[in-house]
C-alpha cells in the first residue's frame, strides 16, 4: 500500500504539475487527524506521522516515540486517497489561478463553451474557463458554440469554487496587444503607442510614434498592402481603425486625429486644451463623422476638447452676437429715456409713477391704460398720451 500511494504521487506530480512535497505534507497532516482516532493520547500530547519520499513507509510518533496502531493501516490508506483527492483539486485550482494571474494583460485564446444569459464562457484550451461578461464583449458580434476566440484576459479572482478568468474584447488594450503581436517593431519598441481612443465593434483610433527615423510608424503598422492591420480588423470582426502619427506639436496631432477631414483653420488653447477647428462646409460631415464619432474619438486619442465649425457657421454665429449687441444697446437706450422726457410730467406726477413701479420710459411704453389710471394724478387722456409718447420716445432711440 505504501508503494502504491508514492506511485499515485508521482503520476500526479507528471500530470497534473503539482510537486510531490506539496502532497507529502498534506497527507501528512491529514494522517495526524486520523492517528488521533485510533491512539488515546492526551490533549497534551504531540502526535505527528511521518511518511518516507523513497519507500513509502508511514510512521506515527506520540511525544516523539514511535508507535504502531494495529488498525492505522486501514484508515491511513482511506484517509490519504482522500487527502490526495482533495489536494489534487485545490492545487489544480491553485496551478490555474498562478498561471493565468501572470497572463492578466495579455490575449488568451479558447473555444466559445457555453452561454450563460447573455455572457460567455470559454474553454481556455482545456486549462481552464473563462468569463466573458456581455458588458466586456462588443455590441456588433455574434459567436457560436465551439467558435474559437481571442480575448483580453482583464482580471483574475479567486472564488471558492476555483479561479474567476474575467476576459474582455471591448477593452482598448485588447487593440494595444493585438498591435503588439502582429506588428514586430511595437514588440520589439522601435514603434511606441501612446494613445488608444475606441467605440468598440465600431472605430478605433490609435496614434504611433517611431522611436527611430528611419522607420515610419504608421507604415509599419499598416503593412505592405494593409496586410498587418487587415489580420487586425479581422480579428476585431471589421471593427474600423484609423492609424493615426503621434506629434508633440496639437495642430499636427489633431488634424492627424481629426482624418479623413481636411482642416482649413485651427485655433489652439494649450492652457485649457481646447481647440477650435475650421472647415469647409463639405467636410463637416467627415470631420464629425456618425453620430459625432470622429471628433469624440480624436478628442479623447488627443486630450482636447474640439469645437467644429464651417466658415458659414462662424459668419452666422457673428451676425448673431451683433444683433444680441443691438439688442442690448436698444434696452440701454430705452433705460436712458427718463420720465422727465415725457410732456406733461411734473416732478410730482414723475414721484407718483416711480412709487407706483413705472421708473423709466420703457415701463411706461409697456403698461396697460388700466394700469396707468390707477396712478395718483393721471387721467384716461393723460395715460393714453403717456403712452403713446413713450412708444414714439424709445422708437426714436
């Protein structure tokens, strides 16, 4: 028997990975628990077994003299195949959570298992299972049973039934990995990301920067004939991708992020980060793209707030601000008409009418004759002319 449970250790040590000491110490340990039952020892005493890595020889020890329980046997090898059982779970679980811990951050690929709701999980190649939440996958794709997949491994938990593999496909990183496996000069840092801004299923932008001259950026992601981004966009299930070169100076940055759209005029405010763009009146479309996607995503790619507009629009909005101008001046001019202005006014009828809320020319011009009669002093005549007189007065103005 004692042959038998070393063998069983090392065909699990091969198989599955889990060192023999490791399943050592625990039957050892469980061992202890089981030597209690059939020996009667005090609470005092030590008890402690021992089992031998080359024969198999299991020895019991109380106070550190060796004794040998005549039913020890029996129970010992029930005992140690369920130890083993036991153990074999958790370090599996335990192989899984450290193997899949150091993979957070990197692409992880598998078959789609099952479906739970409108989450997935995933066979990750037999390992283990993955959790792809519906709110991590992206909108526009659609897989089937048994489809193989890629996906972002975002987060590794440890739950009492085994290791949680939370993955994702809508996070931006998951674009940040992809360019690093299929592009070499990003594997290798000679082309650096700096910045990723996506929608995903729909549009990502991505801005490069090549740390040396002689290698263009955007070309070596591109790739002869598109043939490096289009492995990509395919994995991404035609998700679009705008490669945009990163520059230190905003007017360059912005018009690269802001592309396919052509930029007429560009004013920048470095302090507050905002940036106000100019452009015919036939790439305002292009410039803001669908439901304003083009300029959100090149806003967030660069870190400014951009305002769009067309030459038409700018003469419009000025035509606007003058008229509100005139406005004001017209309402200025009116508080300026004061109540001596009217005939007919006397210092005392002008004190009757201020008390009585009318203060200015334009009060006057807007009250009802009811109202005016009501006024110390003033008739249906005299309000009537009152009134007149100050619509007159302030259309002068």
């Amino acid at each position: 028997m004692n042959q038998e449970i070393l063998a069983v250790l090392e065909h699990i040590e091969r198989e599955r990975g889990i060192k023999k000491d490791i399943l050592i110490s625990a039957v050892e340990l469980a061992l202890v628990s089981a030597a209690k039952k059939v020996i009667d020892v005090g609470p005092e005493q030590e008890v402690k077994v021992q089992l031998d890595k080359t024969n198999g020889q299991i020895r019991v020890f109380v106070d550190n003299k060796e004794v040998n329980p005549p039913e020890f046997g029996r129970i010992a090898a029930q005992t140690a195949k369920q130890i083993i059982i036991q153990k074999i779970r958790e370090a599996e679980k335990e192989v899984v959570f450290t193997d899949f811990q150091g993979k957070v951050g990197e692409i992880v690929s598998g078959s789609v298992y099952r479906f739970e709701k409108k989450n997935i999980i995933v066979d990750l190649l037999g390992k283990a299972e993955g959790f792809l939440p519906y709110s991590e996958q992206c909108p526009a794709e659609n897989f089937k049973q048994g489809e193989r997949i890629k996906a972002f491994c975002l987060d590794v938990k440890k739950e009492p039934r085994g290791p949680q593999i939370i993955l994702s496909r809508a996070h931006p990183n998951m674009i940040r990995k992809l360019f690093e496996i299929e592009i070499p000069e990003i594997y290798e840092g000679i082309v650096e990301i700096k910045s990723i801004a996506r929608e995903p299923g729909e549009r990502t932008k991505i801005a490069v920067w090549s740390k040396d001259e002689k290698v263009d950026c955007v070309g070596a992601c591109v790739g002869m004939r598109g043939a490096r981004v289009k492995n990509i966009v395919g994995e991404l299930h035609n998700e679009k991708i705008d490669i945009v070169r990163y520059s230190d100076e905003p007017r360059d940055y912005i018009a690269g992020a802001l592309s396919p759209a052509k930029i007429s005029e560009m004013k920048i405010d470095k302090v507050n980060k905002a940036a106000e763009i100019i452009v015919d009146d036939d790439q305002l479309s292009l410039a803001i793209g669908k439901r304003g996607q083009n300029v959100r995503l090149a806003s967030r790619l660069t870190g400014y707030t951009i305002d769009i507009r067309t030459k038409a629009m700018l003469k419009e909005a000025a035509a606007a601000a003058e008229i509100k101008q005139a406005q004001k001046e017209e309402e200025k001019e009116g508080v300026k008409a004061g109540l001596s202005d009217l005939s007919g006014v006397g210092a005392k009828t002008a004190e009757n009418l201020k008390d009585a809320g009318f203060k200015d020319v334009g009060a006057i011009a807007c009250a009802s004759l009811e109202d005016l009669v009501k006024v110390k002093g003033i008739g249906v005549k005299t309000a009537a002319k009152l009134i007149k007189q100050a619509k007159k007065l302030l259309g002068e103005k």
